[in-house]
C-alpha cells in the first residue's frame, strides 16, 4: 500500500556546480549565471563581486569625505552668488 520513500537528492542538487553551467549552452536560464558562471574574455582578472567586499575605510574617513565635499559645496555656492564662503564648522583653512 505505501511505498518507501526515495533516496538520495532530487533535482540533481548535490551533483550541481557553477563551472557546468558556465559550460552550458542554456546558462543564460539560470538566475545569476552572470555572477556565478562568468565566461569570456571580460570577467578574466576580474573583481566580479566587487560590490561585495569589506570597506577598509573606517567612520573617521567616511566623515572626513562628508565634510570636504560640504566645504566645495559651499565654495562653489559663494563663486555662484558673488560673496565668501561662510567658514565650515571643523574645516581647515589656509
């Protein structure tokens, strides 16, 4: 009446890998074959996941970016308007 349930993995899950697909001539099916199955000439000494990575910079970098463009912000406001830049609060002047 029942009947044993099937061994092993279906659809074929422990036997996949990327470098098959990358071979394949349908890879374009798979979702993120072009992350995960680069081919050509273009992705070879590739940073591909670039957007993934650790920054080494920290919060002190980070800030110190905000506050200098803040400052050419508002020197390209005053060259616009014809009057000296206001002083930024924590910048260094000549």
């Amino acid at each position: 009446m029942f009947e044993p349930i099937r061994g092993g993995t279906r659809g074929g899950q422990a036997e996949f890998k990327w470098s098959d697909v990358s071979q394949d001539k349908d890879r374009e099916n798979y979702l993120g074959h072009s992350i995960n199955a680069p081919t050509g000439r273009w992705q070879k000494s590739k940073d591909i996941h670039w957007y993934q990575r650790e920054v080494a910079e920290g919060e002190e970098a980070r800030l110190e970016e905000i506050r200098r463009v803040k400052e050419q912000e508002a020197e390209a406001l005053a060259a616009m308007l014809y009057v000296p830049a206001p002083p930024v609060p924590g910048a260094k002047r000549d």
